[in-house]
C-alpha cells in the first residue's frame, strides 16, 4: 500500500494517523519488538512481564490492514524458560515501513548532519561497512551490542562470520554433506570455510571485517558508536531493543537502525580512505591468528598481495617484534606451507596488539 492512501484512509476512519505511522516506524527500524514476557515458573498462571505498550486500537487497526503479523506461531518464541512475544511486521507493512521511515529520514537531515558533524569521518565509515554484507556489498540493518566484547570474541566471531558469508549456501551445504559422507566429522567443512577466508583480504572486504571487529569489540571506538547510536535514537532514527535467547532468558540489549540510516552514513562518509588502517590492523590479525593457529606463509602471501602490502614491510615489522622478545623473525627460508612466524611469548605479543589496537582506534576517532 501506498503511504498517501493509507494515511487517507486513516483520516477517513476518522482516527489520528500521527501514532500509527510512528509505531510502524518504530517497528521498522527495531526489525521485531518484544512486548510480553511469560515467565514459567512452578505456579500457574504464569506472570506476565510488559516490555513494550501501545494503545490497543493501534495493534487491531495493523492486523485488519494485515501490517502485522497476528498467528501466535508467528509472534511468539516458545521457551524453556520463558515465552517472548514480538510484534512484526508483514511484508506489507514492511514496505509501508519503509516509506513511512523514508519520508521520517527527509524531514530530520538537517538534524541527522549536524549530530554527524560531531564525530570523526572515519568512525562514520567505519559504522556505515559494519552494516554492509561481505557475501554481496548490500547495505543491512545497523546493529551495534551494547555491552561489546574482549578483542579474542570480536576477532573469532567476525573472522566466523565472515567465512561463513564468503560462501554460498550451496556450497556449504555441499561440503557438509561431503565431509560427513568421507570422514563422519566436519573436517571438509572447517577445510573450505579456512580457504573461503582468503576471500576475505579484498580491500573494501576487509575494510568491512575491520569495522566489524571494530564496532564489536569493547574499546573506545564501540565507546564512541554507543554515542552515535544514542544521538540517532534521541532523533527516531535507531531503537534500543533487548535481546532474548530462543529460552526466553534477556541477554543484553542493542542498538538497531534500518538500512536507510546505514545508506546515508556511507554516502556521508564516501571519501574516506582507510587504507592507513589495513595494513596496522592486518598485523593485528595475523598476531590474533598466530596465538590460537598456525599462520602459513602461502596466507600471509595471499593476504598481502590481495591488500597491496610487501612481504619486506612484514619482515620489517617482525623484526621489531623479534628485538622486543614477542615472535619469531619473518621465516625468509619457509615453504609455503611452513609458519610465517610463530610466538615466543604470548604476554609479549598480546601487549604488542593492544598498543595497535589503541594506535588504530586513535586515527579513527581523532583523524578525518
């Protein structure tokens, strides 16, 4: 439906069309919102927790208009713990959503560049890529964690996330059933997902990886998004929505903002150049990578050929990390598949990421 005709019809029903059109959008850009919580305890009836409210009428006029979802099978996640019930839209309401969003975004772009002209342009671009999918460059929803995670989490969960996403469906699905049928394991699975990685190392690829771990991990750059995410829900633009497990029990809550927001900061934060970044970012990695796996030369190889860094560079820097006591030299006289380098103190080298870490979040944060 059309936003002009729903809004006429609204009118005609002789109701306010102004709290219907801004719940729509508050859904939109929240994707589901929780608003009851049956909490299975041994008495029954089990007690209700209210997450969310609105006005009754609003809810009967959506599902009429067949906006939202209404089948309980639909609308409620059944636990062991508890029963969560989301209000959702269909795929109706949520292209009304988008419209109603769209119109919403036009008349507050003034305010939206004005709380952007306060933060650094690289953390914009960094924001903007975390919402990108690697699998096809298509701008997604925003969702930034409240409470971020250590480095080790954001990198293993990012560098999964990523793997899995350089492969296509099929191709999973294939090496799963083939590694069952040969081994009874997933050897073959961790096998292709591990050279679906080397997908990865593509300049604007990797720039999505960086923001990713970037905007995950609990550092000052996640500090700094958390205050953009607030400024964009103090504007309408982003909602804070808790998260609950498929049991029922709250883990924490997020930031989400659909991806006409996202849209609008990459094109905002279209000239900005973060190779400077790749190349710091990448030795962090590889130092990551090193601590839990064995790093071969033909990766490392790929990686720099793929990002535009020499193998000197890495030989240089490891140099310096050799004189400090944290890893190997650079292994000049190894095979392809032989370690690049490996750790020779992993309290050494652990401090070696931080100090790139804090280097990096700097350039981001503080150089436009």
């Amino acid at each position: 439906m059309e936003l002009e005709k729903f809004i006429n019809e609204i009118t005609s029903l002789g109701l306010p069309t102004r709290p219907v059109l801004d719940f729509i959008r508050i859904l939109y850009t929240a994707r589901e919102l929780p608003y009851e919580r049956e909490v299975k305890i041994s008495q029954q009836p089990y007690p209700t927790e209210t997450l969310f409210e609105i006005e009754d009428w609003i809810v009967k006029l959506l599902r009429k208009y067949n906006l939202i979802l209404s089948g309980m099978s639909e609308t409620t996640s059944y636990g062991e713990v508890a029963n969560v019930r989301y209000y959702r839209l269909t795929k109706e309401g949520y292209n009304l959503g988008s419209q109603i969003f769209r119109k919403y975004l036009r008349d507050v772009i003034g305010k939206l560049i004005n709380v952007l002209n306060r933060y650094s342009q690289k953390l914009i671009r960094i924001v903007a890529l975390s919402a990108v999918s690697p699998r096809d460059g298509r701008v997604t929803c925003l969702s930034i964690r409240e409470s971020g995670m250590n480095l080790d989490a954001a990198f293993s969960r990012t560098t999964s996330d990523f793997e899995m996403l350089m492969m296509r469906p099929e191709e999973l699905i294939k090496a799963y059933r083939d590694s069952k049928r040969a081994y009874g394991d997933l050897r073959l699975v961790f096998e292709r997902l591990r050279k679906a990685r080397v997908k990865m190392y593509e300049p604007q690829v990797y720039d999505m990886f960086i923001s990713k771990v970037l905007v995950e991990y609990n550092g000052k750059v996640h500090e700094r998004v958390l205050s953009l995410m607030e400024e964009l829900s103090a504007l309408g633009l982003a909602s804070k929505v808790s998260v609950y497990t498929s049991r029922g029990e709250y883990i924490w809550d997020e930031y989400r903002a659909p991806p006409e927001v996202a849209y609008t900061l990459e094109e905002y934060s279209a000239n900005v150049d973060l190779s400077e970044v790749r190349k710091t970012f990448l030795a962090i990695e590889l130092i990551m990578r090193a601590l839990r796996e064995r790093v071969t030369k033909r990766e490392l190889l790929v990686a720099l050929n793929k990002l535009g860094i020499s193998e000197e560079e890495v030989k240089m820097a490891l140099e310096v990390m050799y004189e400090q006591g944290a890893t190997s030299k650079y292994n000049v006289r190894g095979g392809l598949e032989s370690p690049a380098f490996i750790i020779i103190d992993e309290k050494k080298a652990k401090e070696e990421v931080k100090r790139a870490v804090n280097l990096i979040e700097n350039v981001i944060l503080y150089q436009n």
